[in-house]
C-alpha cells in the first residue's frame, strides 16, 4: 500500500502563502485610557499589551522590541501644539520603520519551503505564490503602520489629534511623558522669529505585560492590621524595625534595611518606572535565562533576585536598575510593615549594588554577587534618584541600622563585608512631580 502524507489544508495554506489579517478596529485596550488635562490640552494614553498589539497590527511587535501607545491629544490653547517624540522615547520607531522590523521575511519563506520541496517536490512548483503573497503582505503592513499611526504636525487650536506612536517594548511598569510644545515668538535683532516654547507635560504610568513579576504573586492589596502614624510614632517605630534582613529561618543577619518607603504600591512601581525594572519569580525559565546572561555576560533586566526575609517572610517586591551586565546591578527589596503615614503604606526596604562576581561556599551555585560595602552609597543613590526624577514629598533619616566602621565592618549572609553610619533614609513619595517640602541631609 502506497503511504500519503496527510497535511492539514490550513497548515498547507500558511506554508505555501503569507497571510497577514490584522485588526485595526480592535480597540478593547482603549477601555484602560488614562486620561490628563490641562487649561491647554487634554491627553488620553493606553498602551496595548502584546496580544491586542499583535491582534491589531497583525505581527507579534513585542517580539521585535516594539510597543504601540495610543494617544489622543485635544489642543485647548491658542496657538498650535506640536508632540515632541523624543519626550516618549528617545529611540522611537517611525511606522515604517517599525513595520520594517516586523515584516515578514521572505528568504526565511523559501528556506521553509525548499525543506518541505526536499520532501514532497511538487511544492517547489508553488515557490511564487510564498514570494509573491510575502511581498504583497509587507506593503500592506506598511499601510496598515502609516495609517494608525500619530500624524506628526501641528495640532490647531480646538483640533484633536490621534493615534500610534511606536517606543520600544519594556515589559513592567513604564512612564511615559507626554510634552507638547507650542509655538511661542523670540526676537532676534530686527527678526521674529518663531519658537519653541514647552507649553504642557503629562507623565503616564502604565503597566506593560511581558513578565511575571515576583510581587504578583503577593497579596498586597489585603490589609492586616495597621497602625497609622503621626511623625513622632513613626520615628519611634522605625528605630526598632529590625537592624538587617535575615535567613530563610530568620537566622543570620544579612544586609541592612536602610531604606524606608512611604507611598501605595502603584506610586512606588510609577516613580521608579523607566530606570528601574520589576524582577521576575524564580523559574526554570528564569533560571536558564539568568544561567544564560551570567555565562554570557549580557544584559537581562528582569532577572530574578534571591529572596531575603524581613517580618518573617520573603520581600514583596524587589526592583533592580541595571547597567553593562547582569554582574553589575541596583538591587532593591521592599516589606509591606504594619505602619502608615498620612494614609499610606511605610514599606522598609534594603538596597545594595552588586559589582561583580565572586566563588563562595554558601550558594547552591558556588557563585554569588559582590555588593559595594559601601551600602550608604547605595542608599543615597536612591534617594537622589528619587530627588532627580521629582517625586519626592519629604526625605528625612532615622537610625535603626547600627554604625559600623569600616575598618571593623559586619558581614551579610553570604559574607560579603559592609559598613554604614547606621542610618535609614526615609522617603515619602508623591503620586505627580513634584518639589520637595522637607528635604533632611542630618
């Protein structure tokens, strides 16, 4: 009996042509809008989480490192305001070229196709349709891009403008500033000239799917038990928070809880959004993804964290700010506490900056990270962070952590060497940009 391979008619056509369905009319995402005004403009912004990206423009834009953002600007002033792009990101796509990057590749069509040719040759007979169907699908993605997107002109006075600007795709939670830009006058000798003025600012804190991050799993939205605070209590409280964090068992004293953090989680995740990166839960996925970056060298900005314990249990969130490597990060943790200030969660927290690798006994993988033990250093780094990216309310500084000098230094859990003047910086966060009211250096 002759043997027929039996191939699926819809597997056949994807093979033989290329088919390129996107739905530009899908809009669910837009129910999600944040919504910013102004005497002189009005601005709504959402972002599409991978799959209505790729259900709208009909390719997987996340996979090629490209996020779409929706917005929509109302010009409520006088004179004409224009959206300065750079403000979104500074190495933005154009829809051409964002379409550029996602189209489909022919060459990798007629790779697939020979193989299949190989095995049932009859197939190569069809090898113009997959040319043909490929190049037809490229250019009407590239109309598909030039016509959601955000037009580049001027927006009139009581106009509306819409649509897509392409950033690059960072899953977590993200900022993104919205500036406008207004035509204003500027004499120069006997010559007016027209300027660029800014007129208005808008920060959007959006969260972006594409990671789970390791506080989704926590249930933080569940109050316990809160004590609230005046400042006094708060001081007093803070002074007898535990001094450093702590094994799985609550044994050891590991890195010191020099941080303190007043505001809601989701102010938290916007002031730090865009320099900071949410980290990931421990996996196998995120394991071989870390093993990978380690070994390499190369960059993965979600990468797990170990777990440290303070108030008996694991951090609840933990953020880091990368650099040139994985060997080389800002790790931040953070504990929910029992204490609020004015209404808000007071989270303790400990942060540290790994600079390098080292071989030690005390890890399942014989290797752990390097911290500066100069850990006031990291401490301040955070707060000028903070400071520079306006969203502090007030920063002041409580002890709590002990001194130790630095030619008598303590030592964390996997004994690494640290010293400190024993200080906590405490950080009261705005949910806007703002200018500080209390700033303390003593």
């Amino acid at each position: 009996m002759p043997y027929h391979l039996a191939v699926p008619k819809d597997l056949l056509a994807r093979i033989l042509t290329t088919r390129y369905r996107p739905e530009p009319l899908s809009r669910g995402f837009l129910e999600r809008a944040q919504v910013q005004e102004s005497p002189l403009a009005e601005v709504a912004l959402a972002a599409p989480d991978p799959d209505e990206a790729a259900r709208l423009f009909g390719v997987h834009l996340s996979r090629k490192g490209v996020q779409p953002v929706h917005l929509r600007i109302t010009n409520r002033a006088k004179t004409p305001l224009r959206l300065q792009m750079l403000g979104l990101d500074p190495s933005y796509f154009t829809p051409l070229e964002a379409a550029q990057v996602s189209r489909f590749s022919i060459w990798k069509g007629i790779w697939t196709l020979g193989v299949l040719a190989w095995m049932i040759g009859p197939l190569l007979l069809l090898l113009p349709s997959r040319l043909v169907t490929a190049w037809l699908a490229n250019r009407r993605m590239e109309r598909v891009f030039r016509a959601q997107a955000l037009p580049l002109r001027p927006i009139m006075p009581g106009a509306t403008s819409g649509g897509f600007a392409f950033v690059g795709y960072v899953a977590g939670t993200r900022e993104f500033k919205v500036r406008l830009l207004s035509a204003g006058a500027s004499m120069q000798g006997r010559k007016a000239a027209a300027a660029a003025v800014p007129a208005a600012e808008f920060a959007f804190s959006v969260s972006v799917k594409g990671i789970e991050a390791d506080h989704f799993a926590k249930d933080l939205a569940t109050e316990g038990p809160a004590e609230e605070c005046d400042v006094a209590a708060l001081v007093e409280r803070l002074r007898a928070m535990p001094a450093a964090t702590a094994g799985r068992k609550g044994r050891g004293s590991g890195d010191p809880a020099n941080l303190v953090v007043i505001a809601e989680l989701e102010t938290i995740l916007s002031a730090f959004a865009d320099r900071w990166n949410e980290t990931e839960t421990i996996t196998l996925a995120t394991c071989a993804k870390t093993v990978k970056a380690f070994l390499l060298g190369s960059e993965y900005r979600s990468s797990p964290v170990s777990p440290l314990h303070l108030f008996g249990r694991s951090q609840d969130v933990a953020l880091q700010r990368i650099r040139s490597s994985i060997h080389e990060r800002l790790h931040l943790r953070l504990w929910k506490s029992p204490l609020r200030f004015e209404g808000a969660p007071v989270w303790v927290g400990q942060v540290s900056r790994d600079i390098g690798v080292r071989f030690t006994w005390r890890t399942w993988n014989l290797s752990t990270h390097r911290i500066d033990p100069d850990v006031d250093e990291s401490r301040e780094y955070v707060v000028e962070d903070l400071l520079n990216a306006l969203r502090v309310e007030a920063v002041a500084y409580v002890d709590g952590v002990g001194a130790c000098a630095e030619e008598a230094p303590r030592r964390n859990l996997t004994g690494d060497p640290y010293f400190t003047d024993g200080r906590r910086a405490v950080l009261y966060l705005s949910r806007e940009r703002t200018t500080p009211r209390f700033v303390s250096f003593g």
